[in-house]
C-alpha cells in the first residue's frame, strides 16, 4: 500500500469509531508501521524468544527454516489468484513424476496426510460417503496396526470415525481381518517394535485385497526413502513437508496409488461438508512444498552429510575437552537419521544436571535449544546455519566447565 493510500484510508475512518478516535493508533504510527514492514523485527516487537536449532525438526520448535528458493516461490503465490483444484493437480502431477509413484497431493502434513489418506480408502468417490464422515455406520472402518506402531499418531486415523485394531504379529493380523478392515497402517519410526517388517506387511497387505499405509513423516533424510516405500508396494505413503525436506511446517505429501490419493482429495477444500476442510492448504503452501521438493532433490545430499559430520565432530571434541565429560556421536536409524550426539558426565566431576545444563543453554544468549533426559544432551546440526555449530560447542564448553 502506499503512503498516499494509507493515509486517504486513515482520514476515511470515523473519529469516534475508528481506530483513530481509539487512541490506540495514530495515523503517523499506522503509516509507520505499514511503510516500515519490511524492516521490522516482529519477533522482538512480540516478545518472542528466537534460538539456534540444535534439537531437530520438532513441531514445538516451528520445525525447520525454509530455503530461499521456497520462500521466494511463496511470495510469488501470493501476487495471483488460481484454482486450488487446478493448483493441486497440476503439482500432484509434477510431484509423482519427481518421485517416479503413481500420484501425489499437497497435503496438510504428514497427520493431514494420514487423515485423508484413510478417508479417501474408506470412501472412494462416493461423495454420499464423503459427506456422511466421521459416522462411518455402513463403511468398513477397522484399521489394523501393530501393538508397537500404536502410538498418539493414531489419532489422524480416528479423525476419520475409523477404529484402531491392535495386533502383535502375522496370526493375529490375518485373525483379525473381517468384513469392517479397511486398510493396514505401518509406523515406520517403529519399524523395530513390530514383529512384521516392510516387505511382509506389504505381502500380506496384497494376499487379503486391503491397502496399506506408511507413516514416514520424519524420514528424509536419506532422500531414498522418497521412493523406497512406494516401490515396496505401499498404496500410501505420508511424508512431513517441514521437516528435511525444508518445505512450509504445515504442509506434508501423500504419494501412491492414483484412485486413493483422487479419492482422499474430496475432503480437501474447496469442498466444505468434509471432515478435512479446517485441513486448508493454500496456493503458497502447494507451490512452496513443490519447490521445496525440486530443491532437495537437486541437492548434493553426500556433501551436505560431510558438513553435519564435522559440525557434530566439532561439538563433540569441545564438550570431550571438560574433564568428566562424554560424547557419543550416533546416528538413529531411521527418524531423524542424521549424525547426532550424545553428552554425558559425571555429577561428582562436572557438577550440573543434565536438565539444568539445557536450562542454561536455553537461557542464555543466544539461546540455544537441545533434547535429552535426566541422564544425557542430545544435539544435532542439520538444522544450523554453517557457524552457529561453534557457538552451541562454546556455549556448551563454557557451561561444564564453569560446573
């Protein structure tokens, strides 16, 4: 808006009602503010405490930083108007040819994903059956998981008026399907605390007709994963979008078959009577997960592998340097599979708790934030800018050794 038009619409507004005759604004301090957006430290304006990443992709934490590329491909979205239908297919397109899968959709993260997902499974294009959810009197509404993958995650699945049915192993899951089983859900996070493994699931999944998902929402990197699961032969695949992949923290991606993924987007706005229309996701959301896909896939994923290596390599010798002090540099599995490290030490030597050592990290300047429990500090670097990994190894040195 210009100064000009800023100040016409100030002068328009009643002195009695309008923000003017408040006194909570004047038109000096509201053409201020607008002209001035641009420079502004809103954050600190709010009160907002800002950090360095040393913890990971939590949702608690605003997940990760876009790139550049994704957020100038945000801001272009916003100069134009489109139909999201279009918009949606047009990118689910690009999407499931960047990722060599049948089909794919922008989705509201990786719980959005799951949600819709099953919808889609449990209604087909039945838009009667669309609009009836989440009563699901009629419909085959079971899903069956394993006792370890049956965690709070679940719950994206009863959005649905679905019910989740735990077994622990292959005689259990084959005894428990019926007329009302609807799909199979795998947590890949979990992969070790089920009896049944990919492949398995997956074969089992294809003898009795019913389809099956995967759970992999912080599972990239490595940026095989993209495509390993739909290969395997798993109908749905759901990813977070603000996590590794460095897209939007509210968006996620649904990869697989074509007549589930057209199916589970009848719930999806712009259409209304559903039970995912509070899950919106908008043209900068659809656009910013698609570049921000093109982005990590063009990368150098070996060099960028090297760099947390040595920034992790880096924390570890500064902490180790603390008479009493341990590190581990480990890397988990599957989620968040990147290198990490573990400090630890010991309380008659170095005389802190793990739990206030975090405290003071968090709470000082800047200030830095980690995970862990009673007994260790957990930090990665892949969240990091490049040199922020020498403040949190001095911060972190400077913290036990003062203990």
């Amino acid at each position: 808006m210009s100064r000009r038009k800023v100040l016409k619409t100030l002068s328009a507004l009643p002195v009695a009602g309008g923000l003017m005759g408040t006194g909570l604004l004047s038109a000096k301090t509201l053409e201020t503010t607008v002209t001035q957006t641009a420079g502004r430290n809103f954050f600190k304006e709010l009160g907002v405490r800002t950090f360095i990443n040393a913890a990971g992709t939590y949702t608690s934490m605003t997940g990760c930083l876009m790139r550049k590329e994704v957020t100038d491909a945000i801001k272009y979205a916003t100069t134009e108007y489109v139909n999201l239908d279009d918009l949606q297919d047009k990118v689910g397109e690009r999407i499931a040819e960047l990722l060599d899968c049948e089909y794919a959709t922008v989705s509201s993260g990786c719980f959005g994903a799951m949600t819709i997902g099953l919808a889609g499974v449990i209604c087909g294009m039945d838009n009667k059956k669309v609009s009836q959810l989440p009563d699901t009197t009629g419909l085959k509404n079971e899903v069956i998981v394993q006792k370890g993958h049956a965690i709070g995650y679940t719950h994206a699945l009863l959005n649905t008026g679905a019910k989740i049915v735990e077994v622990d192993g292959v005689k259990e899951l084959e005894k428990a399907i019926n007329k009302n089983t609807a799909m199979f859900w795998f947590l890949n996070a979990n992969t070790a605390n089920g009896k049944i493994k990919h492949e398995e699931f997956v074969a089992l999944s294809q003898k009795h007709g019913i389809p099956c998902m995967i759970d992999c929402a912080a599972d990239v990197p490595p940026v095989e994963n993209l495509f390993k699961y739909t290969k395997l032969g798993f109908d749905l695949v759901c990813f977070s979008g603000g996590k590794g992949i460095r897209g939007p923290q509210s968006a996620g991606l649904l990869l697989g078959k074509r007549k589930y993924i057209e199916a589970a987007r009848l719930h999806c706005p712009p259409r209304g009577t559903t039970i995912a229309r509070g899950m919106k996701v908008n043209k900068e959301e659809i656009l910013g997960m698609l570049v921000a896909l093109e982005v990590y896939l063009s990368k150098d994923h070996e060099q960028e592998w090297k760099l947390w290596e040595s920034q992790i390599e880096l924390i570890s010798e500064s902490a180790k340097s603390v008479a009493g002090v341990e590190t581990e540099i480990h890397v988990p599995p599957v989620a968040n599979h990147v290198p990490s490290l573990r400090v630890t030490w010991d309380e008659s030597i170095v005389k802190i708790t793990k739990e206030e050592a975090r405290k003071q990290l968090r709470e000082g300047h800047p200030s830095i934030q980690t995970v862990g429990g009673k007994d260790d500090i957990g930090i990665t670097t892949w969240m990091m800018d490049p040199g922020q990994e020498r403040i949190v190894a001095q911060r972190l040195k400077e913290i036990l050794a003062n203990a």
